[in-house]
C-alpha cells in the first residue's frame, strides 16, 4: 500500500524497486544439521544472531567452504541487513558487521544487499525495518499457526517511505545519536536493580551487626543473646501433605507465594471452605508470623500480611516466636546473609536443595533486647521504603525508556525528526535530489539491463535457436571449407543448420544432400567405423567413382 502525506522530496516505494540494480533480496540458505561442520572456517549466521537492532553474535554453527560452495550458499557482506523472518520479535532487523570470516545465514533470516547507489541506505532500511510502522505491517501480513513468519516476497512488496539521499544521511546520523542515547540511559537504569538489591543486603548485615542502631545505643555495646531457631519458635508444619484445591474458596498459601520479604498473592490456589478445619489441624498462622520456604526455592522469608483465613501447605514451615523476639527483627535476622549462608551449610540434596525441619531448628538466631529490636525494625523498613520508592521511580522510568526507541524511529519515519532541517535545506530535497529521482535512475538503469538481458537473449538464440544460426549454406559447400569427410550429424552443423532443427528445416537439408548425390554428383556418401552412422565425402577428380 503506498505511503501518503509524506515530507517534500520523499517518495512510496516497494523494498524490491529501491535497491540498486547492484543489490539483492535473498532468503539466507538452506542448511541442514549434515551440511554443518563445528571445525568448519564459515560461519553460519543464526535467528539468534539478529537482535532488534544490533547483532547479538551469539551462535556457534560452522561449514566448510567446499559445503557452503557446493550448496551454492549466498555469502554474507559487511553491512548487509538481516532481517529474522520468524520471532521474537517478529521482523527485527540488524546490520551485519564485520567478523573476521567469511559467514553465511540460514533460510528463516532474509538478507538484503542495497547495492551501490542505492535509493535507500542500509542503515535507514534496517531503522525502517524496526519501525512500528513497518513491524505492525509485518505482524498483519504474517502467517502460520505454531509460529508466525514474514516470506521474504511479502517483504519485497511492502512501501516504504525514501527521503532524499542527503537527508537520509541527517536522519542516520541523529537516530546513531539518539539511540545511543537511549541505550545507554536504558543500561544505567538496568543497573539500579542490582544497586538496590546490595543495598538492601547492606541494611541487613548492618541491622543485625548492631551498627544500624550505634546512636539509638549512644555506641554502647550492642548486647546480644544467641539462641536456637527451635528454642525460639513454634513450627507450624504442613509439609508432606497437598490438599484438594478449588477454583475458589479459602485462599492457599505454599512456597510460590513467599518471595524474599514479602508474600505473593500469585498464582492464586484454594481449598474449599468445608476442608479447611479438617486441614488446618496443625496449628493456623496468625498475621506477623514468619514464614520460610524449604525448598524450590529455599530460605525466602517473610512476615505474614494478610488478615483473611488462609490455609497453609508445600514447602513452607511458619514461625511463631515466643515473647522475648520481635517477629519482624526475626523476619530481618533470617533474610540476612549470615542466616542464608547457614541454611546453605545445613542444606542437603543435590539438584534442589533443602532444609530439614530439624536442622533448621538447630541453626542460631542473635538477637538485642526488645527496644533495640523494635528500633532496628524501624530503620530497616524506613530504608527499605526509600529502596521501594527508588524501584518504582527506576521501573517507570525504564518503562518510559523503551518506549522511547518506538518514539524516535516514528518520528524519524514520518519525518517529523528532520522537519527543520528540510526548511533550512529546500535545495537538497528538491529536482535531481528528490527520492522521485533516485527512483527514476534505479527504474532507467533497470530497464536498460533488462534491454541489454533480452538483446543477450536474442544474440543466443540466433546463434542456436529454432528458427535461426549461422548463415545456412550448401552441404557441398560446408564439406569443402571442413576439407574431410563428415558424418550427418557434423555436416548438418557445418552447414548453419541448428542443432534443434525443425521439420522444415531437416526436409532442406536431406534434400539438399539428395540433390547433392544424385544429380550434381559432387559429393558420395561412404561408411565409416562400427557405427553405421552415414558419412560424407567430396569427389575428387580422377577418382574411380
């Protein structure tokens, strides 16, 4: 579908009419599993290597030459953009880069090739290409059922928008700038996580190393008792057993839903209301109590929130702690480092570790008095707070960030992002710069190929085709400038007949060699060999014939 209202100077064209006759559109090579060899010198480019943008060079196929020759395999350049046929995301497009050897890609990657003085560059075809213009064209006109792919004809057929050659370099150089822009705010942002995740872990070794609360104290010693998980608390258990869940009912709690500090209402499981005093033998949870995933994952804690009855199950013990700890410091205490690195030590399975009940009882809690307890649960929350409120800005930021991408390669493909260059610049948008005329140039240059093609066409088929060859001229003629004899089959050739002649053609000549042999006289026909083809000969003069 052609592209309206666009910028002054830029012109609608298919993929197929804006590369140079030099270019190419080509669906990368089928290559299958017995044509690769993993000591091979070429590369074999992968869906995996083409990122949104960038080359991800992430596979590790290789052939040999003589296997890449013999498949008669389309050997990738520098700069050539590859476009990934099948997701994800569908249709992302990248610029290959130079990697040191020659390489070769596989048949769901579309390689293009602009050419040499080409309507449009690479570059601005492979921002094109990620555009949400031209993905959104590309996810309506995708096909299949497992996994949806873009065919390399339907590609070549959609319009794309072609500015002026000097404005695509403007619009080139801003997008570079601007995306690394973008990137590099994006990978900044990616960061913070991580920072948050060690400050949160600096907080509590600082909670429980007493250094959080040295001024609540006036530095005085921070006096600790140490005790065992077990001395501590009340286990409530219900491990080993899986009740009946329900589409609805009483909320189920198990190991899914306990994250690190904090507890997930997702997935949401229940059991039925008439099961839950017949389960809930071993004691019911109450809100501030902690609990502990034991495996798959092990050693998430978190304090009890929800007010609601809840059943509990798989994979989760809760703490009731006795008077003398706070649940929310013991909640601290066991997310801490030191707790976690004990659980390890006590951990046992291989594949998926585990904490036993009785070991898990076994291991230490240290702990201040009450006050300084509730102190320390103070500043925790108070930090974790500000570390939430960081997370949240970070996330939305982020979110805004990847937008941001979508943004620019929109404005840059309707034209808005060099709006003010083209006011300043009318010169170079406008006569033998506008996009119309490169077009033009491509389509002339075409045609003459095309001209020059079919003249080739008809060059051969004079030489060898059906109707027409050499000049034809008399076999007596064609057997004295061959000065030997000759078999049919030769002096039909030797005479300028084709070697696919026709009915009439074949009728001229065997009446030309008739005439030839019985009234002329001039040449006889003789045997030759054990092939009983028939052969021909001038006669010469004296001869006994």
């Amino acid at each position: 579908m052609r592209i309206i209202n666009l910028p002054e100077g830029w012109e609608s064209s298919t993929l197929s009419n804006a590369i140079s006759t030099s270019g190419l559109i080509s669906d990368g090579d089928w290559v299958e599993s017995k044509d690769q060899d993993p000591n091979g010198s070429v590369r074999l480019i992968q869906l995996a290597d083409i990122g949104d943008g960038d080359f991800k060079d992430k596979s590790e196929r290789f052939m040999t030459p003589e296997s890449a020759s013999a498949l008669k395999c389309t050997f990738l350049k520098s700069g050539d953009v590859l476009i990934a046929r099948m997701p994800d995301p569908l249709g992302r497009a990248c610029l290959f880069p130079e990697i040191g050897q020659d390489a070769v890609t596989v048949v769901d990657v579309c390689l293009i090739r602009t050419g040499t003085m080409s309507a449009i560059s690479n570059k601005i075809l492979a921002y094109w290409i990620n555009s949400p213009s031209i993905r959104d064209l590309i996810s309506a006109n995708a096909s299949g059922t497992t996994r949806q792919r873009i065919t390399r004809k339907k590609l070549e057929l959609f319009d794309i928008p072609i500015p002026p050659q000097t404005e695509q370099n403007i619009i080139a150089d801003k997008l570079d700038s601007l995306l690394v822009q973008v990137e590099t705010t994006k990978a900044r942002l990616d960061r913070i996580p991580q920072i948050l995740k060690t400050f949160r872990q600096s907080v509590l070794s600082a909670a429980i190393s007493g250094k959080l609360t040295d001024k609540w104290r006036a530095n005085k010693q921070y006096a600790i008792t140490a005790k065992s998980v077990g001395e501590l608390a009340k286990f409530v258990d219900y491990r080993g057993r899986t009740p009946k869940k329900t589409t609805s009912g009483i909320p189920l709690i198990t190991a899914k839903n306990i994250k690190k500090g904090y507890i997930s209402r997702e997935p949401r499981e229940f059991i039925a209301d008439g099961d839950y005093d017949s389960w809930m033998t071993r004691g019911i949870p109450n809100y501030g109590d902690v609990l502990i995933t034991t495996e798959a994952p092990m050693g998430n804690v978190a304090n009890i929130n929800i007010e609601e009855k809840f059943a509990l199950a798989q994979r989760a013990i809760c703490l009731q702690f006795n008077d003398v700890v706070n649940p929310y410091f013991a909640s601290i205490y066991m997310q801490a480092s030191e707790f976690q690195k004990a659980l390890n030590e006590n951990a046992t399975g291989s594949t998926v570790k585990g904490i036993k009940a009785g070991l898990l009882k076994k291991i230490k809690i240290e702990f201040p008095p009450l006050g300084e307890q509730s102190e320390i649960v103070n500043c925790v929350e108070e930090l974790f707070a500000f570390s939430d409120r960081i997370e949240l800005q970070t996330n939305a930021a982020l979110k805004h960030v990847n937008n941001l991408t979508e943004s620019i390669l929109a404005e840059a493909f309707c034209g808005e992002l060099t709006a003010d260059w083209r006011a300043a610049n009318p010169e170079l948008i406008s006569g033998k710069n506008r996009a119309e005329a490169l077009l033009a140039r491509i389509k002339s240059e075409r045609e003459e190929i095309g001209k020059q093609s079919e003249f080739k066409r008809f060059t051969v088929k004079k030489k060898t085709g059906k109707s027409m060859s050499k000049q034809i001229i008399k076999v007596v003629e064609a057997l004295k400038e061959a000065g030997k004899p000759l078999s049919g089959q030769q002096l039909l050739s030797a005479a300028g007949y084709p070697s696919d002649s026709n009915t009439d053609q074949l009728e001229k000549f065997f009446l030309d060699i008739r005439d030839a042999l019985k009234v002329k006289k001039p040449i006889i026909k003789v045997k030759r060999g054990d092939d009983g083809q028939d052969w021909f000969t001038l006669i010469r003069s004296g001869s006994d014939e």
